[in-house]
C-alpha cells in the first residue's frame, strides 16, 4: 500500500485529487494539509511514502515544504501539483529534491501513475511539463551537452547504462529486471551515480542523461 500525503489549500482541489487516488485500491490518503507548514508536521508524523504537494500554500509554499521534508523525511519522495504555466517553479524544484510533477489538469491515469513512479523511486513528469523542460534544455543542449558527457565519462559502462535507464524513466524494479540482477544491486548504482554525478536526485540525474544524449527526446 502506497500511503500518501495530500496538502494542497484549496479544499475543492485536495477532495478532487483525493478521489482520483483512493480509487486505486494500492494508494491510501493518510492525511491531508492546507498550508506547507502543516504538510511538514503530519510528514513528520504519518511517514507517508509520497507527499503530494501544491506549489503555491499559504505559511509555507510546496517548494519551501519539499526542502523540508527532504532533510526531515529523506524517505518520502515528494511530487509537486502544479498548474500549466508555472515554469518559474521547476528549477528551483528540482534543485530541492522533487521527484515528480503532475499536472492539476493532467488526466486522473497521470496523476496515478506519477504517484506510483515516485512511491517506486522513479522520476514522473507530466507530458506537458517534461516538454516544457525538454524545450528549456534544448536552448542551450550543445553547450550542456558538452559539460554532461564529461561528466558521465566518470561513470563505468555499466553505470552508464543504468543512468541511461534512469533518464528513460524507469524505476529500480524495472530497471533490476531489464539488466538481469537484483533490485539491491540497482540502488547500489543508483547511489553511486547521483555521488559521481553530484547530483541530489534521479530527476537531477535524468537531466544529465537527457543533456549527454544517452535518452532520445520523445517522438524520436
């Protein structure tokens, strides 16, 4: 069972996204907060596998909140609820430690599965939103290009081509299954990917494997 924190302020909004979740009988709604600060709190006390947070909160917003709870709660992964057109958020985001981005219109399937990626220690960003961030990179691919692919030649081949499966999406079962061996195994590399890397999360990692060319862009 995937035990999630929901805090979003508006009520409308959290009973919306609660129904979407508790309708896969795998996902369980173990509290829910109106405010950053209060989400901080009941993560602290409910250890809930995801937290679920809105980005814009009153007392404290959801990007101060998930920074928090990254040093608070290191095991809950947190995804950020946001509306088409917050990217000024992202980067700060991503910096913080979040390792997903479900869109408040996305579809209720996306909203699921994001949950689901994240509970898994994957990373999940909506479509729309993992195109805005594709079409940011893009701008300036050539010269981060050149810096990721230094910085992936510090990784050994098959580092490499677990960093490459992390960039495509796929969680650590997934990838322990594509590779042959066991799930213990994969986070061991995972581990040691983010240090070489010196990143702080798999969604971090994921960008460098994007900007080395090692995950083709959608479509491609």
């Amino acid at each position: 069972m995937i035990r999630v924190l929901l805090a979003d302020d508006e009520a409308m909004i959290r009973a919306g996204v609660r129904a979407i979740l508790t309708a896969d009988p795998g996902i369980e709604v173990v509290a829910e907060a109106g405010d950053g600060r209060a989400a901080v709190e009941l993560a602290l006390s409910h250890r809930p596998d995801v937290a679920v947070l809105d980005i814009r909160m009153p007392r404290m917003d959801g990007l101060a909140a998930a920074e928090e709870l990254r040093r608070a709660v290191p095991d809950t992964a947190v995804a950020m609820l946001t509306t088409f057109g917050e990217d000024e958020y992202i980067e700060r985001a991503l910096a913080g430690g979040v390792s997903g981005f479900l869109l408040k219109s996305g579809d209720p399937h996306e909203l699921i599965a994001g949950v689901r990626a994240v509970a898994e220690g994957a990373a999940f960003l909506s479509p729309k939103v993992a195109h805005r961030v594709i079409t940011e990179l893009s701008s300036g691919r050539m010269t981060r290009g050149t810096s990721a692919r230094a910085r992936t030649r510090a990784l050994t081949p098959r580092e490499t081509e677990v960093l490459a499966l992390v960039g495509a999406g796929l969680s650590n079962q997934e990838i322990a299954a594509r590779l042959h061996v066991v799930e213990g195994t994969v986070k061991a590399y995972v581990s040691a990917i983010l240090a070489r890397l010196e990143v702080r999360n798999r969604v971090q990692a994921a960008i460098v494997a994007y900007e080395a060319g090692l995950v083709a862009e959608p479509g491609e």
